[in-house]
C-alpha cells in the first residue's frame, strides 16, 4: 500500500513548484476562457440587435435585450426580484442617461462593455466556486480510478438522487466524465462498506466540511442523515483547490482550525484528519509535515503531485 511516509519524505516534498503554479494557472485560465464562451456569443447578439437602434433612448423599445440592459445597468439576477418594472426602466434610463449618451454614436460598444464588465463580475463569482469543484473532480476522478483497478465493487450516489438516497451502479469509464455531478460513493474494502461525500454540515462541529468518509452502506447514508451518527465518523479532510500563492498560508490557516475542530469535537472518537491543497508554499509545508511526523494530521498532499494524490486515495479506500 501506499503510504504517505513513503511519497512525502520531508517538507519540501509538499511544496507546490514554480512549474506546477503555472500548470495551474493555465489551466484554470483556459477553464474560464471556456465559461466565458456563453457571455461572448450574448455580447455579440446583443450588439446585433441593439444596433438597430439609432440612438440610446431607442434602446427601451427592443423588448428582446431588456434583460441585457439591466445587466450593463449594474443589477444582478439576484437583486432583480427587488425590483419592480418602474425600478427596472428607471435603473436603464439613468444607464443611458450618465453612460450611454455621453459616449455618442458609439453608444453600442458603450452598452456592450458595460454588459461585459457585469457579467465578468459573475464570472469570477462562478469560477471561485469552480475551483472547488475542480479539486474535488480530480480527487473523485484519482478514487473511481483506483477503486476501479483493484476490482472493488462500488456504487454512485449523483447530486440529483441524494434526496430520493438513490444509488447506481457504474463503471469507471461511464461515471469518469459524471464526476461534478457526484454527490458520494460507496465501497467495500477488507474492512467493511465505506461512505465518501462531500461540503456536509456535521452536526458535532456545526461546520461544513469538504471531506467526509464514514462506515456504512447505501441505506446508512439515508439521503446524507448518516452526518448524525457520530460513531460511523473516520475521517474528515480539507480539501483547498486555489493555485494562487498568495493565498495558500490563508487557506492553511483555516483549514488548520477546521480541522482543529473536528479533533475537539470528536474527541471521544478515533477520527483521522487530512489536509489537502494545489498552494502549498515553504511555511505552511513545514508545518504540515511536523503536524503529520507529531500524529496530528493523519494524512496530506499536494494535488497537483500526482503520486501525492494517488496514495492519499489509495489511504482514503482502505481505511
């Protein structure tokens, strides 16, 4: 079995390189080129058809880019239920007046800027949270893997059963590219069915944590209530998928206390702790290290190592 003594054997190991920060970038760079495909091809509708309007004012009366307009006016999906239909044509009548207007007969680029500019605010919103999700894909994506070839029989919960705690049975292959719709698995190892899910709520801590494994099967789980039974608990992990060094020692710092938490708060209890982040920078490496040397955590890795990942799952499964 891979152990983590065997892949991390001192602090530097875990440090995440200049070339693997890079990697990272670029990849989340080309993840958000691909997102923001759906707001390119609006602007360009939009400045379609708004150039049928010969001056700013004419832009109230094409009903099928109003929605557009309160977009470049500043207001968002969410604050529009605020809003009445007044409310509404004032905030575009005030954009035209102090925007639009001013910027003459290029009025259209003006508008579709501004619609930009909005909606690259929501882009960054959702690719915040498409960090996270990226990580946990990659994670499920090494476990199916290694579940896979050691002929473990195993079972799919998606995001959209879990309140009907409706299981499938999948192949690597076929739930490969379903991994962001996957709300837990189930396995059998030598010791028994194990439950893995994800950003729970657990009742002992009162905080959502991203990694949860517990003893169970598929009815144990009961639609995510196994988060109740404290004794089935046997590991929870922190799970950081952001490249950017600037933030690692923050997302250390309270991913530390939440995990310090957790061991406070199952403390009656033989729970294990694991920390798992793509920015890991020199500090906070050694003392992740002198925390795994000390017993205090029981496991961690760089994600973007991928001998690192592979024995943390391969830990993961036969817990």
């Amino acid at each position: 079995m891979l152990g983590k003594l065997q892949i991390i054997k001192n602090a530097e190991d875990l440090v995440t390189s200049h070339e693997q920060t890079r990697a990272g970038f670029i990849e989340a760079a080309l993840a958000k080129n691909v997102k923001a495909q759906p707001y390119i091809e609006q602007a360009k509708t939009l400045k379609s058809i708004a150039s049928q309007a010969k001056t700013p004012i004419e832009l109230l009366n094409i009903t099928e880019i109003q929605n557009s307009l309160l977009t470049a006016s500043g207001l968002s999906d969410k604050s529009l239920k605020y809003f009445t239909d007044d409310d509404k044509s004032e905030a575009i009548k005030k954009m035209i007046t102090e925007f639009l207007e001013p910027a003459g007969v290029n009025f259209v680029d003006e508008l579709v800027y501004r619609f930009l500019l909005i909606k690259g605010d929501t882009l960054g919103g959702s690719m915040r949270n498409y960090v996270g999700t990226i990580a946990q894909m990659k994670l499920i994506r090494k476990l199916m893997s290694l579940i896979s070839m050691q002929e473990m029989s195993f079972m799919i919960l998606f995001k959209d059963d879990k309140k009907k705690n409706k299981w499938q049975v999948f192949d690597y292959e076929s739930v490969f590219s379903k991994a962001d719709e996957i709300a837990a698995i189930q396995w059998n190892n030598t010791v028994g069915s194990r439950l893995l899910f994800f950003n729970a709520t657990i009742p002992l801590v009162k905080n959502n944590i991203d990694i949860c494994l517990y003893q169970g099967n598929t009815e144990d789980f009961d639609s995510g209530n196994i988060i109740k039974a404290d004794d089935k608990a046997i590991m929870f992990g922190e799970l950081k998928g952001g490249i950017d060094p600037a933030g690692a020692d923050e997302h250390w710092k309270t991913g530390n206390s939440a995990l310090e938490r957790i061991r406070e708060a199952f403390s009656k209890y033989a729970i294990k702790t694991s920390f798992i982040a793509a920015a890991i920078e020199k500090k906070m490496a050694t003392e992740i290290y002198m925390q795994l040397q000390e017993g205090t955590l029981s496991n961690a890795a760089n994600l973007t190592v991928d001998g690192q990942l592979t024995a943390y799952c391969n830990w993961m499964i036969n817990l």
